[in-house]
C-alpha cells in the first residue's frame, strides 16, 4: 500500500500538472509494493506508466494563418512544466521573473509598467534555450508559435521584410508565445563583411517592427553565437538570458531526473560528472537515454555507472571534431 507522503505527492503532482513528478512518484510505489512481495501489482503499475508515455506526443498542428505564411510558423502545445528545466539558481530565477510579471501583468499596468515580454536567449546548442519557451508556454498556459526562418529567409529583394511584417501582425493579433529560433539568420550584425544589403534591410525592419510592437505576446529569439547579433537589437529586449553547459551539480541533477529509478546502487559519480563535464544538457540527455534503451534490451531494471559511462563516451567522442 503506497504511503500517505506518496498519495499527497501523487494529488500536488497531478493538481499542478507536473506529469515527470507523478511518473517518478507512482515508480516509488510500485517499488514499495515490489518490496512488499506485492511483485505483480508493481508490475502493473510499471506497466501502466510505460503505456502513457510512449503514447505521449507533441500536439504539433500548423496554424490557419494566410495562404502566403502556411508553413512558416507551427504551433506546439507544451506539456512541459518548470520542474524539467536544470539550470542554474541565477537562470532558473530570472525566467520565474518572466512568469511571474506576466501573471501580474494588470498590476503592472496599473502602474504604468510593462511585464518582460521580449527575450533573448543566448548560449551553446542544447543547453536548454528552445526547452525554456516550451517551459514559459506551459506555465502561462500559452501556444508556442514556432516561426521557421529557413521559410522566412527568401533570395527575392523585400519578399522577407513583407513575411516578417505578417509575422508581427500575427503577434498583434493571435495571443501566444513567439519563438525565433536561430536568430542570427536575421539579426546579423550589419557592418559584417559578408552581410548584403537585404539582410540589412530585414534587421532594420526587425529592429522597427520588435520596437513598435505593444502586444501581450512573449517574443523570444534565441541564438548559439550572441556576438553574430547586431549591437542595436540588444537594447530592443526586455531581458537577455545567457545559458552555458551545465556545472557538477546541475549534471547530477539531470541525469538523476533523467535515469529515475534505473539507476543502480553505488552509482560512480565522480567519474560519471567528470566524463561529462565538456557536454550539454541535451547531450546528456541524450546519453542517458542511450543507457536506458541498452539496459532495457539488455533486460536489466538497473544502469550501472559503467553502462552510463559508455554512453557518455560516444557523445564525447562525436564531438572530437569542435
């Protein structure tokens, strides 16, 4: 029989929608019931949490927007809550501001403020930026609008300037979260010897358009290499978030929330945080997913250090070419 603590943890977590929380919480059950003797009812509940997530899918549709913008921006309803995000205090507290103006948003204007609401992230692939609009989609209760800069991008003179002034008319009008991944497509910086002069053309137009929107809409532009940005679009953003690879405990963290509980006993952690010290949040990710599909075809309920050891070896050893 699952404990009181376990049955209030499983009610918090379903009440707030925090769906990794009630998965690892109803696995300690069925662990307290294997423990118990109670082998098939573990069993079942096993089971039970198996089937859902792998029917769980992306709710990725294209928005009905006009005939000329099909395509170029998909809308995604995020399931995921602030819980999967393993960053740094600092990080974690900045974007907790983002949710917080938002929902206080009247009280704000009532001052003559306005709420954060255009951000740039900036940092290494993987290391959570496009995971932190996902995030702010889910605990604003928002779409994220997804906008697709190699459909915005187009080799005829003005055709990408008039795209991008339809994309900011959407944002006046369809109440979202809009997400420009891989922003220095456009927001190059303008003296770049290699630049021509459309793209200076359509980051004028970006720079006008992002400082004459007044919309409730979060537009969010995230970019690997900050310093390919123009100086001018610095100052157009409300709040500009720098993510890195995660530290020692942040890598704890997320390979602990990752593994759940096939991680085995006398885990080897300091060789464990030491292989992945140079690796993303995604890489890890990535590792540790690995890991759990070998045990699981193996027919091992418990990944050992060295299985997780050998996963982060090959994701080190792809990346030899950086």
């Amino acid at each position: 029989m699952a404990t009181a603590a376990q049955i209030k943890s499983l009610i918090r977590s379903y009440s707030s929608e925090d769906k990794e929380r009630f998965y690892t919480i109803a696995l300690q059950v069925a662990s307290h019931e294997a423990r118990q003797g109670h082998a098939t009812l573990a069993h079942e509940i096993r089971e039970l949490i198996d089937n859902e997530r792998r029917t769980e899918i992306k709710h990725l549709k294209v928005v009905p927007f006009p005939k000329d913008l099909k395509g170029l921006l998909i809308t995604e309803e995020s399931e995921i809550p602030m819980s999967s995000l393993v960053l740094s205090t600092s990080l974690e507290q900045r974007i907790q501001r983002i949710i917080h103006e938002y929902r206080q948003q009247n009280k704000l204007k009532s001052h003559g403020l306005i709420h954060r609401r255009k951000i740039l992230l900036a940092g290494p692939p993987g290391t959570g930026k496009t995971l932190t609009a996902k995030v702010l989609a889910h605990e604003l209760h928002l779409p994220l609008h997804i906008i697709q800069i190699d459909r915005l991008v187009t080799k005829f003179m003005g055709e990408t300037s008039a795209k991008l002034r339809q994309v900011f008319n959407l944002i006046q009008q369809e109440h979202g979260i809009y997400l420009f991944d891989e922003f220095d497509a456009i927001g190059g910086e303008r003296t770049s010897d290699n630049d021509v002069g459309e793209m200076r053309r359509v980051l004028n137009a970006f720079l006008q358009f992002i400082e004459q929107d007044h919309s409730d809409s979060l537009i969010i532009a995230a970019t690997n290499n900050p310093k390919l940005l123009d100086h001018a679009l610095f100052r157009r953003f409300d709040d500009v978030l720098n993510y890195q690879t995660p530290e020692e405990n942040e890598r704890k963290h997320l390979i602990e929330n990752i593994l759940g509980t096939f991680k085995g006993p006398r885990f080897a952690w300091k060789k464990i945080l030491s292989a992945s010290d140079n690796l993303s949040h995604s890489e890890i990710d990535h590792a540790c997913r690995d890991a759990i599909k070998t045990a699981i075809l193996s027919d091992n309920k418990k990944i050992n250090a060295s299985q997780l050891l050998d996963s982060i070896e090959q994701r080190n050893n792809a990346y030899l070419v950086r």
